[in-house]
C-alpha cells in the first residue's frame, strides 16, 4: 500500500458523498414523509406513540383556533352563549370534544416522558449499547407503561365526564 | 433566531402547557373528579361564570399565556412535521412566513376577545 501524504485531505469515496434531495434513491420514497411515520416496522411501542404524539398534535393545533372562535361567541351575549352551548351539545359534537379531552390527556402525559428524555433523565450514563439495553428495559419503558397507564385513566374518566354524565 | 433556542423556547412553552393546559382541561371538563377531590361543583360553563372569569385579571392573563404558550408550541410542531413533508429549501421559507403569519393572527384574535370580554359594559 503506497504511503499517504498528510498534507492531502482524504477523499471521501462517492457512496458516502451527501445525495440531493431531487436523486434520493428510489426506495427510500417509502419510508419518508407520512408514510414514513405511519410505517412503524419492527421498531418498538416507543414508535407508535410517535405516531400517536403527532397525529394528537396536529389534531390539538387544528382545533385551537376552531376553540378561540366558538368561545368568542360569549362577547354577543348571554342569549348566543346559550345558542352556542346547545350547538354544541350534538351528539357528534360531545364526541369530538371527548376525542380533543383525549388527544390533550394522551399528548400531555407522553410529552412528559418526551421532556424527560430531552433533559437527560431517562438517558442513564454514556455506555456501549449493548443488547439487551438495560436503561431501555429498565428506565424508559416502565416511565412510558406509567404514563399510559395514567393517560388510560384520566381518558376514562373524561369519556364518563363528557358522554355518560 | 438560532434553531436552538426556537427548540428550548418549544420545550419551556410544553412544560407550561402542562400546568396552565391542565389546570383548564381539568375545571373545563373534570367537574365531578374535582367535586369528588373537594372543589365544590358549580357550572363553569353557565354565562354568569364565564363573565366573572372574565372580568378577573388573573384569568385573563392565563388565557394569555395559554394562547400564547400552546400557538407557539403547535405551530412549531407543525412547521417541523411541514418541513419533513416538503423539505425543499424554498418550502421551508414559506412554511416558516404561514406559521408565523397564522400564528399572529389567531394570537391578535384571541387576545382581542379575552381584552374586549374583560370590558366593563
């Protein structure tokens, strides 16, 4: 093998070099963008409530302004609150305003396992990642059972608040 | 701004989220868990309740804060998940200008409402 000259900058080889958007490979076209989400694999429960933590987001977000312009009927008067409130009592209406209590209660509580994780503190110490991963199996898995354990909980009694009561 | 503290900014917005979202999803829509922990029912829906939040300093503030904190932290959600779907770098600009722009609007809506439903007439 031929010496190398320090003073010459490594090449890198062409398969490592970055690929434009526009040449992507074909068969990534299926794992990216919402498919990409909604395709979950073999990866763990973890994956799913990634899923699930975007699809409440988006829902949440789409229904705050809906939120803000129904509750600023109450500036037209006692009488168009009352109109508004029973609008709001159709049965399709109790079950969408169930599904956002939902979306919140689940979005909440994972987005505190989330901020766990992004502040360090369900990361353990630096190690090698060694199968089976003990601070996955031990630290981040049972935060998450406990957590949608409490967000199955509230989200019951939310549909008895809401639909039964 | 740095990317970075648009993210520290989504977090600190999430931790709010968790108190002020939850202090109103729980007196909005847990009126019989609260009854069962002591708080005593009252209908928090009825027109008179509402007027009386309304005409409170404090819960106008909140509603500010809460409008503020959740518009900022869906918003930017959004423009990640948008950003994923169309990453060109042309669509991430006008993602960015509608978010914002959406963001404002509904932001000067709201306050609008909570500042006019505080007058005194």
């Amino acid at each position: 093998m031929p010496p190398t000259d320090p003073r010459v900058a490594p090449q890198t080889p062409a398969s490592a070099q970055p690929v434009a958007w526009a040449q992507r490979p074909r068969r990534l076209s299926g794992r990216l963008g919402v498919r990409g989400w909604l395709y979950a694999g073999r990866y763990p429960a973890e994956r799913y409530l990634y899923i699930l933590h975007r699809i409440s987001g988006l829902g949440l977000v789409l229904y705050l302004p809906l939120h803000v312009w129904v509750t600023a009927r109450r500036l037209e008067g006692p009488e168009v609150w009352e109109q508004t409130l029973a609008t709001l009592r159709h049965p399709a209406l109790v079950v969408g305003e169930f599904l956002v209590l939902a979306a919140f209660v689940f979005h909440a509580l994972n987005g505190i396992r989330l901020l766990a994780g992004h502040l360090g503190y369900t990361l353990g110490r630096p190690g090698h990642p060694v199968y089976p991963y003990p601070i996955a199996l031990h630290r981040q898995r049972p935060l998450a059972a406990v957590l949608m354990a409490l967000a199955a909980v509230f989200v019951a009694v939310g549909l008895w608040e809401v639909i039964v009561r | 701004m740095r990317e970075s503290r648009l993210w520290a900014l989504h977090l600190i917005a999430a931790a709010a989220l968790l108190a002020l979202g939850g202090l109103h999803m729980a007196l909005m829509h847990y009126p019989a868990l609260l009854g069962a922990l002591g708080r005593p029912s009252e209908p928090v829906l009825a027109f008179a309740a509402v007027a009386a939040r309304d005409r409170a300093a404090l819960w106008r503030g909140l509603y500010v804060l809460l409008l503020g904190f959740a518009l900022y932290h869906g918003l930017y959600g959004t423009r990640g998940i948008l950003r994923e779907v169309w990453p060109s770098p042309r669509a991430a600009r006008a993602i960015d200008v509608g978010v914002v722009l959406v963001g404002l609007l509904v932001f000067v809506y709201g306050v609008t409402v909570i500042a006019l439903a505080g007058m005194p007439w």
